[in-house]
C-alpha cells in the first residue's frame, strides 16, 4: 500500500532528525556540564524543550479529556523518562567513566526492543533483531577500550536506560495528545522538578549566559527532537523509533570531531558505519497478515488513507492534506503491509 510505505518512509525522516538534533546539541550539552550540576542541567534542559513547543500549543489548547485518558501513560512517561531515567543517569556518571557511560546508553535500544515485544505487542520481525544487534555492536566497538568491570555505576547507567525505553514505549502509544502536549508536559514537569531538586541539594549554579544557553541547547535537543521522535514512532512503532534514535551518540561524535576538534579514531569511525546499516535495515520492515482493527475514537496526524476513509466536519472537498482532529475509525478487517504504528498494535509471530 502507498500510504503505508509514506508513513514508513516519513516516520524514518522524523524520528532521524529527532537523532540528528539530539546528537547535535549533546557535545555541546557536555561542555557546560561543570558549570551546572547535573539536576540543574537535565531541568534547565527539559524547561528548553517545554518553551520550544509553546508557539505550536496556541492552535492546540491541552485537551483534558485526553489527558485524563491516558493518565497512567503520560505519568508512567513523565516519572519513569523525565525524573528516573535523568536522576539515575546522574547517579551513574558520578561512578562511572565517560566512555563507559556512552557505551552502557546503548542498552536504552535494547530495553525499548524488549518492552515493546513483551508488553506492548509490538511486531519485531528479524531485520528489527539484526538491526538492533548491529546498532548494540556499533556501541560495544565504539567504547571497546574503555569497557570496565561491572560496576554500581554501571547498574545505575543500565536503569535509567530501561526507564528510558519504557518512556518511549508508553509515549509512542499516546494518541489522544499531540506530540507537542506530550513535550511541553514532560519538560515542565521534569524540568521543574529536577531544577528543585538542584537547588535543595545544592552544587554549581551556571550563570545567567549559562542559563540561556542550556535553555536554547534543551529547545533543539530535546524539545525539537522529542515532537518529531513522538511523530515517527508513530508512523513506525517505539522499537523503530529507537532503533534509529539510536545514532544520536554517533551524531554526537562527528559533531564533536568536526567542530570541537576531538581526535578521530578507528573504532568510531566503524561504530559509525555499523549504526548506518542498522538504520538501514528498519527501513524496510514491514510485514503483511490478515488482520483486525476494532472501533476506536482518537486523535493523531493523518490523511485520508486506507484506515482513515472518512469526512471532516470542516472539510470542503476530499483534501488528503495530513491533518489532526478527533476522528473513529469503524471496525475493519483486512490485509496489507504495516508496522506497528497506532492502528497496528497486534500479536504477530513471523
């Protein structure tokens, strides 16, 4: 089906460029590391990525009814991805090397792959298990000479990495809110959570520049690439999503060889090929089987394809322009190809 492929190829672009900017704006995250503790960084962050959405909030007021739908969700996201994961990742790099710590990040793919499977009825078909072995390889060669025994830090690092890929699994499933709501959520309530935590334990304070400096790093970095990583997994499924996700430390790489001048070295640079053919293996993985859908009411970007044949109330003529409104999609049964997007998530076996 045209459409389906589309969606596959568009959820590809999006979730990449969430990778890109993400990667992109860590190396320089790092750099003003010593001048904030790390709470007070991961808040300052997560308030950027809140503001970065702000403008696009004023068409799309937050729907409560949505909201009290799928509570447990955005709480589980919100907890689990934006307080955990962050105070855990903390912990981690207080005990751990560097380059052990960017190694062990890895496993947030690897965690996301199983949770999706077990709990989330994801489909994950061979070239998803190739894939993600491939982009676990490029991490484990890219840090192999500092790879150390196994530590407390290390557990740490290993935790906020599945709180991370439970994030990304119940956050790809929130289809009664915008990927923006779910952004602007996340980063007010992590954020100012994390920043009160900094100032009740204390530590460094960056300076005014400093601040507005992390602010704008949290706006691209994470509120930029958390939409657009919410808009792919849609298209393609949370374990998709990661996969590709998964570059960003490799952005982060070339990024800080290019324009901070680190060395370049073998290991990275075979890390690096090895992460692109992993993407490139998700990029056709979809699968066909007879299948159902029950009726459900919901709200995400569409166009008029085959799961959505239906007429908006504003609609002059038949627009397959992609749009966002409140819609229900009858009860439908039928075979085509797909990937577990939001009208996907079934138990499948082959």
């Amino acid at each position: 089906m045209v459409a389906t492929g589309s969606a596959i190829r568009r959820g590809v672009a999006r979730c990449g460029l969430a990778a890109l900017l993400f990667g992109a704006t860590t190396p320089f995250a790092s750099r003003l590391a010593d001048d904030a503790s790390a709470p007070m960084l991961a808040g300052l962050l997560y308030l950027g990525a809140a503001g970065a959405v702000v403008p696009r909030l004023f068409p799309k007021p937050l729907p409560r009814d949505a909201i009290q739908r799928g509570g447990r969700r955005l709480a589980v996201a919100v907890v689990a991805g934006g307080l955990l994961g962050p105070l855990l990742l903390t912990a981690g790099l207080q005990r751990t090397p560097a380059a052990t710590a960017s190694l062990l990040l890895n496993m947030e793919l690897a965690a996301t792959t199983v949770l999706a499977v077990l709990f989330f009825r994801e489909h994950i078909g061979r070239r998803i298990w190739i894939g993600s072995a491939i982009v676990g390889l490029a991490g484990i060669v890219a840090g192999w000479s500092d790879v150390p025994q196994l530590a407390v830090g290390a557990a740490f690092i290993v935790a906020a990495c599945i709180c991370w890929g439970l994030d990304n699994c119940v956050t790809a499933e929130l289809d009664g809110l915008a990927p923006e709501h779910i952004t602007f959520i996340k980063g007010m309530i992590a954020g100012t959570t994390n920043v009160v935590i900094a100032l009740i334990i204390g530590g460094a304070r960056p300076t005014g520049a400093g601040v507005l400096a992390i602010l704008g790093l949290g706006a691209i970095g994470y509120g930029a690439s958390i939409t657009l990583w919410v808009e792919g997994a849609r298209d393609i499924g949370a374990a998709r999503g990661q996969l590709i996700f998964s570059t960003a430390p490799f952005v982060g790489v070339t990024v800080a060889w290019v324009v901070l001048g680190d060395a370049v070295t073998a290991n990275q640079l075979v890390a690096t090929g090895l992460a692109a053919g992993g993407v490139i293996l998700v990029a056709g993985s979809d699968h066909e089987h007879r299948h159902a859908h029950d009726q459900i009411d919901h709200v995400h970007e569409h166009d008029h394809d085959e799961h959505h044949r239906h007429a908006r109330a504003d609609d002059v003529g038949a627009s397959n322009d992609r749009h966002t409104h409140r819609h229900r999609h009858q009860a439908l049964v039928h075979a085509h190809p797909h990937v577990p997007d939001l009208h996907h998530r079934h138990d499948h076996d082959t």
